[in-house]
C-alpha cells in the first residue's frame, strides 16, 4: 500500500428510521459531503446520518500476478531485489547505476511470468505426491461405497 495512492474521502452514512435502510455515500472534496451530510441529518434527524473522514487504499495494480487454481499469488520483482541478485552475480560485486530499475521495468514481467508457471508445476507436483502418500485421499472408482 502506497501513500501516494491514497485518497482522501468522506463517507456519509444514512440510515432510514423506517425500515432501516442503510445507505453509505463517498466524496472526494470535504465541502460536498458536508453539504450532504447536512441535507440528510435534516431528512433522518440526529441519529440517522453520519459522516467519516477516511482514505481509499490502493495497491500498483500494474504488479504481475496470477489468479491460479491453488491461489493468488503477487509477484513484486522490484529494483532493490533485483540489484541485491545482481551484485551476487557480479564478479567485482558492484552494478552499474541504473541496471536494476531497467531491469525491473523492461523485464521483470516477462521473468516474472515464466517464475509463475513453473510454480504452478512444482504446486502441482507437491499436492499429487501428498495426495497419492495418504491413503485417505484415495479415488474410489465406485460413487456408491
């Protein structure tokens, strides 16, 4: 979660005495939601409307991920990580400036995806061992048993 991706908002929330229906309002400028929120105390009285001051979080949806058949999972191959490889790697141990953010954005989403489905190969492997390991977990050819 990133602050600069945060967004202020104000949320009105009313509530209809009669049969209690509630119905929540979000605004981006303080002055609206204060307007409206005056308008619907008028219509619900005191206790059937409120307002909150709150922030809308948000992620990079740009990030590669995969919604696979064993989970999510979201990969982040970000400049840091990827210079701390380089420097592995790198005979003298120094990078040279720039390398890994180039890095990260020309290519880390090409790698990142070939990373993603060999994960699911090895997921796969892994649950098809432990499932033929446990007796449990046996197919039965017949429904009716």
């Amino acid at each position: 979660m990133s602050q600069e991706n945060d967004a202020r908002v104000w949320i009105v929330v009313t509530t209809n005495g009669e049969d209690g229906h509630v119905n929540a309002s979000a605004y981006d400028n303080e002055p609206d939601a204060r307007n409206f929120f005056i308008e619907m105390r008028s219509r619900y009285g005191e206790k059937g409307a409120h307002i909150q001051e709150t922030v809308i979080n948000s992620r990079d949806s740009s990030l590669p991920y995969i919604d696979a058949p064993w989970g999510f999972l979201r990969m982040d191959l970000n400049s840091e990580f990827v210079e701390g490889l380089m420097e592995d790697i790198s005979p003298s141990g120094r990078v040279k400036p720039g390398a890994a953010e180039r890095f990260a954005s020309e290519r880390a989403a090409a790698v990142g995806q070939r990373m993603l489905k060999r994960v699911e190969g090895i997921c796969a492997d892994e649950i098809k061992e432990e499932l033929k390991s446990h007796e449990e977990w046996r197919f039965w050819t017949d429904m009716e048993d």
